[in-house]
C-alpha cells in the first residue's frame, strides 16, 4: 500500500485540508503529504508524542478508556489525529475554516483501510 496515496486522497476529500501524515507515537514522521505548508510539520510530529502520551494519560486517571482520537484547534489551524495503532497515528490538518466534521469520519474511515499495513 502506497501510505502517500492515501494521505493525499484523505487531503483531497476534506475540504479546507491542506497536510496529513502518519506519526509514530514517538514522534517520528513515518509519511507526510503537503498540499499547503500551515505548520512546520517536524515540529508537530515532536510536540505529538508528548500530547499522545499526556492525553493518555488523562484518559487512564478520568477512567475513560483508551483515547482514539483527539484535536486541537487553533487560530492558524486544526490538527486531528486518530491512533491507527498502539505505536501509530494519522493527522490531519485544516484551515480553520475548513470541515472539521468531515476530517473526522474521513480519518475514522481511513484507519481501517491502512491499519493491517502497521
């Protein structure tokens, strides 16, 4: 499976979204797909392994369960990242005017199809 192929079709599909890629929870770049450069993307890929493992944290301490997916929102633009597996997560970035709701079932719909290649 070519994961910069799918990246670019999960870009394509949402509107307003302009990067994703694949990051390991140590945050480690894995693939990316650019459209539209908003973020420095190796930046965000270091700061993600510490927001993946604190959000897990919290998760664990208000007995939620695991956290599949979460996002931040900011006034430059929106990250959401959804875990492919226990090590990996596919994100996504969107203009802040962009569809939020449709990154969301996109990245949900996404995972299934790439998780088996992890």
């Amino acid at each position: 499976m070519n994961f910069s192929d799918v990246l670019k079709e999960t870009v394509e599909k949402v509107d307003g979204a302009v990067s994703a890629m694949i990051i390991a929870s140590d945050g480690i770049l894995v693939e990316e797909y650019v459209q539209e450069k908003l973020i420095d993307l190796t930046g965000l890929g270091a700061e993600a392994s510490a927001m993946i493992r604190d959000i897990g944290y919290a998760a664990e301490n208000l007995r939620l369960g695991e956290a599949r997916e979460f996002s931040i929102i900011s006034d430059t633009c929106g990250i959401i990242m959804r875990k492919i597996n226990e090590g990996y997560y596919l994100a996504l970035v969107i203009k802040p005017e962009g569809n939020y709701g449709k990154g969301r079932y996109i990245l949900k719909t996404t995972v299934p199809k790439i998780e088996n290649e992890f």
